[in-house]
C-alpha cells in the first residue's frame, strides 16, 4: 500500500512538472529572419496561422513559433504582433529580438511553441524569469499549507476513531490472598530449626542457673 502511494505521488508530481513545463512561459533571443501565413486545414474548412521564422544569435539553428490567439495569456492581437515580426525580418542582420512563447516543439505532431510578445534587445542579453519563479513559490507555499492541513486533519480523524474504539483491558492474572499467605515448604524447615535451638538455648541457661 505504501509503495503504490509513493507510485500515485510520483506520477501526480511528473503530470505536473510537464504541464508546467508547457505552461509557464520562456524567453529566447533570437534575430527574426521571415514571417508566414501558413494555411492548415480543420474541421469545418481550413484557417490561416501566423508563424514567426528565427535563428538563434550566433549560430545556424533555426526555431519556428506559431503565433495564434491564446485565452490563456489574454493574447488578442497576434496580427499586430505578426507585424511587428516582419518590420523586425526587415532590419539589419543580427539585430537581437527576445520573443516570449509557451508550448513545446514537436516534429512529429505539427506542434510549435505558441509567441506571445516580442521586443528588440541587446545581443548579450540575459532574462530573468521573475514571473516563473513567482509562480513556482506560491505552488510550494501551497503545498506546504495543504500538506499541513492534510496531516492536521488526518490526526483528528485518528484521534476520533481512537475515542469511538472500545478499549481492551490487559489479560493480567491476579495473584489470590491465600497463595501469598502460603510460605514455601523450605522457609517452614528453617523456621522450625531455628525454633529448636532457641529451645536448646534456653534450657541450657535455665540448667546452669539451677546449678549455680
């Protein structure tokens, strides 16, 4: 039982490490190279998705982001922001832009990390992520505090069953009066030897005093 408590606990734990994981947002600098309108098709038609092309600052690997509409972030303007990637494309090579985006990578799914902002930066530039770690230490303390009422709660439980269970009394025996006034059969054999010399010591004064 306690090792599928430390399984369930495990696998809650790992569910949401990763949707965290895709949740909370990161920055990465990079220099816009292009923009796209790419057509993909759904249920009821087809629809056009914004995408951002970019390369990371001093290298040749390239990132795509999807730049869609997210209720998540209260994201409403991605045709703005979409203009602003292009106006970025357009200015000089290797000028560093920070774009922040949720979600994750995923060749095998047509899954591409969704941008919420961008904006140009210095190309040394290092971002804190202050929103993060806010986020991370209100779901410790919140833990910590569920975890204390929890413990709290499943003591009382306990102590109220504990009252409500009838107690069991210790099977002790009782040693009866008259096996304590019993002596043993080797104490009454000193007892009676050492009535027989008394005896023998008094008669011996007794007959030295008749003598005298």
């Amino acid at each position: 039982m306690k090792k599928l408590k430390i399984i369930l606990i495990g696998c809650c734990l790992i569910v949401m490490g990763l949707a965290l994981h895709y949740v909370l947002p990161r920055v990465s600098v990079v220099e816009v190279v292009g923009v796209e309108v790419k057509r993909t098709d759904v249920e009821v038609g087809t629809r056009d998705v914004y995408m951002i092309q970019t390369r990371l600052i001093g290298g040749d690997k390239v990132r795509v982001f999807r730049n869609e509409d997210s209720w998540l972030y209260f994201k409403l303007n991605s045709a703005n922001l979409q203009t602003q990637a292009a106006v970025f494309a357009r200015e000089e090579k290797g000028t560093a832009v920070a774009i922040r985006h949720y979600g994750w990578r995923l060749p095998l799914l047509s899954m591409f990390p969704n941008a919420t902002s961008a904006w140009p930066v210095e190309p040394g530039y290092r971002h804190i992520p202050i929103f993060n770690i806010v986020i991370l230490v209100f779901l410790l303390g919140l833990g910590f505090i569920a975890r204390r009422a929890f413990k709290r709660a499943s003591g009382k439980l306990t102590e109220l069953r504990a009252r409500h269970t009838p107690g069991r009394a210790d099977n002790v025996p009782s040693s009866s009066p008259s096996s304590s006034s019993k002596s043993s059969p080797a104490s009454d054999a000193g007892h009676d030897e050492w009535l027989q010399s008394d005896q023998q010591t008094s008669s011996r004064s007794d007959k030295s005093g008749r003598d005298d």
